[in-house]
C-alpha cells in the first residue's frame, strides 16, 4: 500500500461506544427490566430503569440520559405516546434516541411507533447481543463532538479530568492512581448513579473488587468532604453505587 494513501476513519467499538453512555429502560415487566439492566452493565452502559411513563418522566427530570429503551404495551400511558410527547416537548428530551421494544405481532405499534418518532425497534423476543448492537448503531449516529468543560467543580474543589488533576481553591490535592481513576469515572458521570461494578473495572474477583471500592471511596472522601460521614459531594445511593454531585454549571449526564 502506498504510503500516501489516507487511511479511512476508525469505527467506535461497541465497548468504546458504551463507555460513558446512560440507557433509561422503560418496561412494566420486572423480570425484563432486571434482566436487560445486568446485561447492560456487563456490556458496560449505565442503567436506570422505569416501569411506566410516570416514573420515565421523573428520571428525565433528574439526568439526560444517551438513549431510552422503551416498552410499547405499558400500563397507563403507552409507550408510543410517551415517545410522541418526549417528541413534542423541549430540548434535549426532543431529541433523545429511543430504541422501541414490540411483539412480534405488533405491526400496527411498530409503525406508530417510528410515526411518533423513535428511532428503532426491536421485535420481542430478542437476541440480547442484537439490542446491544442496536443500541451501539443509535449511539454512533447520535452523539456528536462536543466542546465539554473538562473541569468538574464541585464546593471549593475542581478536578481536570483532561490533566488527571484535583485541586482546591487552587492548591493541588494528592490523589494516589487509583483515587484519580475513580475521580475520572465519577466525573465523566457527574450527577449520575455509578455502580461499585462500573468503578471496580476489575474483570476477575468482581466481589472482591467491589468491597475494594467502598474502601477507596472512604479514603477519598476524606480528601474532598468536610464531614465524610455526612458526604455533600460524593454521595451513596443505597443499593447502586455512588454518585458525585457538581455544580450546576457543568451539564449533568447519565
């Protein structure tokens, strides 16, 4: 191959794609609801989970989330109209990409579905590796580069995550390796609920892992709360994880 020739462009790889990416499932059926949450997780996302319109919009109060799952046959309001009215109302729910969940035999909502607006579907039932794939394809056409303050501010502390940096009012604060990639994680989900899993990034002794960060979670703490025993910054959410809370100047993602 000649040397001047221009290489085409890399494409994303799932897992690139899945790194930083929030997916909301909405979906009446517990068992589906759990089921596609691990399965996420394991791929690498992070999951919040609804099980009707109601409990969807409040989550969409509180995070804006990468892309939303959703049930058509859902109790209440369905889910072709909650993804026509995500559709009416304002930035950024408008555009959220949404990935519809069918029968087989639900032609009719599948079609009133993509008229309401979603993105795509996907029959039930399904092959978990197909919603992955799915998901990656919406994912790769809808984020765009954008110019994102790299620095997260948080009370007198702010941390580059571009430099690996952590400073307060100014004066640089000693992170070991390990404290500074957990600051990097929670950064790049700020406002978001990240799990001990997600920050463990530890493929082998997963529980083990786990516990670890409790611990490393505590050693921090005392570098960046006044009280780490009544945490403002980095705050446990019963039951999944941890999440840092920023100022409201650096826009929340999840």
């Amino acid at each position: 191959m000649s040397g001047s020739a221009t290489a085409a462009p890399a494409r994303a790889s799932p897992a690139a794609i899945a790194k930083g990416a929030h997916i909301l499932i909405v979906d009446d059926d517990k068992r589906i609801r759990i089921l596609l949450s691990r399965y996420l997780i394991r791929e690498g996302y992070l999951v919040s989970a609804a099980s009707n319109a109601r409990e969807a919009s409040e989550r969409l109060r509180d995070f804006l989330f990468d892309l939303i799952v959703l049930d058509v046959m859902m109790p209440g309001e369905s889910g072709t109209q909650f993804a026509a009215r995500l559709r009416e109302g304002p930035e950024p729910l408008r555009s959220a990409p949404i990935l519809m969940l069918t029968a087989l035999h639900e032609t009719a909502n599948r079609v009133e579905g993509l008229e309401a607006g979603v993105d795509d579907y996907l029959a039930k039932p399904f092959d978990p590796r197909e919603l992955s794939l799915r998901i990656a394809s919406i994912l790769r056409r809808s984020r765009r580069p954008g110019a994102q303050d790299p620095v997260a501010r948080f009370g007198s502390f702010a941390f580059d995550s571009a430099r690996g940096e952590l400073t307060r009012a100014g004066e640089a604060v000693r992170l070991t390796s390990r404290e500074r990639d957990l600051m990097q994680t929670l950064v790049e989900h700020a406002g978001a609920i990240v799990s001990r899993q997600t920050l463990s990034n530890r493929a082998s002794e997963q529980k083990a892992a786990e516990r670890t960060v409790d611990v490393e979670i505590a050693r921090l703490r005392r570098k960046i709360e006044a009280d780490p025993n009544a945490p403002r910054h980095l705050q446990t959410v019963r039951g999944q994880g941890y999440r840092l809370v920023v100022d409201a100047s650096r826009a929340t993602r999840m």
